[in-house]
C-alpha cells in the first residue's frame, strides 16, 4: 500500500468500534488548550494556526485522567517535534508533579489526519499508546449527530492497528469521556468565570451576563451562516441538526404578540428609567461634593479678607442667614 493510498483512506475508525477506555478530563487541559489556541490565533492572524501540546495525566490499567498540559514546539521542517524541548519541559515537571505522566498530545483540528498519524508516532518514545486529544474549532462539524453526544467542541482518540489488505496501518478509536473536576478546581472555574477577582460582585454579573450573550449570539450567527451555506449549496446537508433547527425554532415564543410587545417595551422603559434616575442621583451627588469644596474655599479666603463666611448648600444654614 502506497502513502498515497494510505492517506486517502480515513485515520479514525467507524463509530461502531467502540474504545473500552475509561478517560477523564479535567477543567484546566481545557483552559490550557483554549488559552493556546486564542493566542496563536491573536499572533498569527490566522483562523486555524497549527497548536500542538502534551498531556499529562494518571492511568490505571484502561483507567485515565487528563490533569495537566504544557505547550510543544516544532522544528524548523514544522513536521518534527522539538524532542529536546519535550524531555526538558517533562522533566520539568515530573519534579513539580511526580505523580503526572505523558500521556499522550493534544492538536486543533477539524478531524484526525494522516499528518497527525505521523506526528502521533514521534510520541510512542515516552508512552506506548499516547492518546490525542482534538480540540474541533468548528462548532457546526462538533455539533453533528454522534454517539457520544458531548457538547465540548473536544475529541479523544485511542490508537490501535487496523488490518486491511492484509497489511496493518495505524488508525484511531474515538474514546468518550467525562468531564472531572475537585472542590479546589470548581473554585477555580467559578472564579474565572467570574472575571476574577477584580471588580464588584455587580461587575462580575453583568460581565458573566456579557459573556454569555456573546457566545448566544455568536452561536446563533454560526447557525445562520450554516443553513445559508446549506442553501446555496456550499455545505453539506445535515438532516439531523435541520430537524434540530427545526425544533428549536419552533419551540421559541412568538415575540409578535400584540400583548408580549405591551409588556416588553414597559418593562424596558422602567429599566431605562431606573438606569437614568441613578444617573441622576450620581451626578447631583458628585455636582454637592463640588459645591461643598469651593464653599470651603471661598469661606477661607473670606476670613482671610473678613468678608462674611458662608458654608454649607441646599438649605443649609449660612453665617449671614444666622445673625440675620
């Protein structure tokens, strides 16, 4: 079999071929690889630049957990992995954290390729099955109909051996998983998600608030772009994720109601009422700070040239008012 045939043959097997891998993944892999893919994308100026990491983690026989990750480099060719780089940065931290082992790598991409098959071999040195992690960029291939139903845009693969023509080649097993997290790494991801620890509590809300209608919305023009891509023909047709479109448009409340319309545009006026009232009581307050400060000072130079003193504002009693 020539490498032509062999990358024009898919790397992942079927999904009727089951992974008996037990993987559990924790928060902050996650972060790490989406903290590294942002940057890269914010460096290169690019949609999909090329990430590539290492796991680390535990396994017990088919038991895994996915603790920890640190980036990797790559050789001039960006075909080679920096094994220097690799060995450094593991003994690193096997000293901070003895209990962590590679594992196997992470990547960014759509699906599996042969590319990553060849990269995946550079690995077998330090774990004889490392697993790959694939962080899936595009929610709409993420979001298609599988098995396993995960709604993280995050897929493992098991390596294994496939015969075909009498011939073996290696290929991947997806391998499902769960998502673990401690007491301390719960704290950790509230806090995050809170925008740290800058700020009020209200700040904190209305940027959670923010966030959130971001990504909606964000999700809402993805969807848009897909079935106007389905449209025009330049995307394939998911019949499943239609049907879903489908029921979820229809299980959305008319907003064109006479009624709904009423109480929508009053409840929007009390609030923008509301926000500017407090406006209002902020600027007389800071606008009484103002006043008060050059009656202090205009009352010094008074006494210095002694002219009437006068103190206070808005009702307050007055010197001349006083003895008059």
């Amino acid at each position: 079999m020539t490498s032509m045939d062999t990358d024009e043959l898919p790397v992942v097997l079927p999904s009727s071929t089951a992974s008996g891998l037990s993987l559990a993944l924790h928060p902050l892999p996650i972060l790490n690889i989406s903290e590294h893919l942002t940057r890269l994308k914010l460096q290169t100026k690019t949609r999909l630049p090329f990430v590539i990491g290492a796991l680390l983690g535990t396994q017990t026989g088919r038991d895994v957990e996915i603790v920890n990750t640190f980036e990797l480099a790559m050789e001039d060719d960006n075909v080679t992995v920096d094994q220097g780089f690799l060995v450094t940065r593991k003994e690193l931290y096997k000293q901070v954290f003895p209990s962590l082992e590679f594992i196997g790598w992470y990547t960014v991409a759509e699906r599996p390729t042969a590319r990553h098959i060849a990269l995946h071999e550079q690995f077998t040195a330090y774990s004889s099955t490392p697993l790959l992690l694939v962080m899936q960029p595009s929610t709409v291939f993420a979001a298609a109909s599988d098995a396993s139903g995960q709604s993280l845009p995050l897929k493992a693969y098991e390596p294994t051996i496939e015969m075909r023509d009498r011939k073996s080649r290696s290929v991947f097993i997806e391998a499902t998983y769960t998502v673990e997290t401690g007491e301390a790494e719960r704290i950790a991801v509230d806090w995050t998600a809170k925008g740290g620890s800058g700020g009020t509590s209200l700040e904190s809300h209305l940027q959670t608030q923010r966030a959130a209608v971001k990504m909606l919305h964000d999700r809402i023009m993805l969807l848009v772009k897909y079935v106007t891509d389905v449209i025009a023909g330049s995307a394939k047709k998911d019949h499943a994720t239609l049907r879903a479109l489908s029921a979820l448009i229809a299980s959305l409340p008319a907003s064109e109601n006479k009624e709904f319309r009423e109480e929508f545009d009053t409840e929007y006026e009390d609030v923008q009422l509301t926000a500017y009232l407090a406006t209002l009581t902020k600027s007389a307050n800071i606008l009484n700070d103002l006043v008060d400060r050059h009656i202090v000072l205009t009352s010094s130079r008074e006494e210095r040239s002694g002219g009437p003193r006068r103190r206070g504002m808005m009702g307050r009693p007055t010197d001349f008012d006083r003895f008059h």
